[in-house]
C-alpha cells in the first residue's frame, strides 16, 4: 500500500514535468494567441455584466493535477462554442476570428491531451479514484452546464454570448496563471 501511495506520487510529479509543450513556451504562445482572438472577435467586454456565478481555477499542485485542469478546461471551451454554434448568428463577431479562436483552443487541447493520456490511465489503474483532479473537472463541468444554461436562459442573445466571452478570456486568464505556475514549478 504505501508504494502504491509513493508511486502515485512521484509519477504525478513526473507527469506535471513531463508537458513539454507548457515547459517549451507553446502554451504560453498558443494562449496569448486565444487571449487575442477572443479579443478581436467583438467589440469591449463587458466587465460590468457577469455571471450569476464563478468558478475560479485551482491552484498549482505539486501533484501535476495541473495539466489535467487545463486540459479539461480548454475541452469545456472547445464543447461550449461547438454545442452552440447554432446560436452565434444572434453575435456579430468577426468570424474569421472566431474559427481561429475554436481553433486554438482545440490545438490547445489536444496537445495538453497527449500530455494527459496515458498518466491518467495509470492514475486509474493504481488509486482506482481520480481524487482531486475528479473533483476538480467535476466542478468545472458543473461551470460549463451553467455557463449554457445562462445561454439559454437569455435565449442565446447577442448580450449573453459577450457576456460568455468575458467570462471565457477571464478564464483562460486565469489557466495561464496555473500554466506559469506549472512552469515555474518544474524549472
């Protein structure tokens, strides 16, 4: 039981040191990149109207539970702006900025994916529980569903979808900090 305990450990560990794509500076670039085009995709955003909720992204983790928050995080984006696509035609948005953006993010999140691929199966196999990184995805699925459901709620209304892309560039702010944080953690 206890090296079960130290494998799992240390192999988090490595796993958080093994995203070469966040070590290299790709994710940082990527980022600035997504940051950009949400940016440039309409006009001002609209700082004095937020959702009736917030979900704040954790913390860096010595366990490397890091690079599976970003991971999920930019598959919740990428299935946000796809399951409501439909509805963006309420937004004048420059589209041309809005496919590189769904773009980006989805980069973004295959590539973290492959960083995430194989150590959470073996997380799986050896705790049988996904301990915090479960609980952490669990909560930012729940953000996501309301995020939608705010959509909804306005009836996918131009206002809504700029309120959804203040609280998106806010969000991939805050995954740049933990992104950092990773960074400096495994220089």
């Amino acid at each position: 039981m206890e090296f079960n305990t130290q494998y799992r450990t240390q192999s988090r560990y490595e796993f958080s040191m093994g995203c070469k794509w966040i070590q290299s500076g790709q994710y940082k670039s990527k980022s600035k990149v997504t940051l950009m085009l949400l940016k440039q995709m309409g006009e001002e955003f609209v700082m004095n109207s937020t959702v009736p909720f917030r979900y704040t992204v954790p913390p860096h983790s010595q366990k490397g539970d890091d690079v599976l928050v970003l991971y999920e995080a930019h598959n919740q984006i990428g299935k946000l702006y796809i399951r409501n696509r439909d509805s963006l035609t309420s937004v004048s948005w420059n589209t041309e900025h809005l496919e590189m953006f769904q773009s980006a993010i989805h980069r973004q999140s295959v590539e973290l994916g492959k960083c995430v691929e194989d150590t959470v199966q073996e997380e799986m196999t050896i705790s049988g529980d996904m301990g915090l990184q479960g609980n952490t995805t669990k909560r930012m699925k729940r953000y996501f569903k309301k995020l939608e459901a705010y959509l909804k709620s306005k009836n996918y209304t131009a206002n809504a979808w700029e309120t959804i892309r203040t609280q998106i560039w806010k969000f991939v702010i805050q995954l740049d900090l933990l992104a950092a944080a990773n960074r400096r953690f495994t220089e």
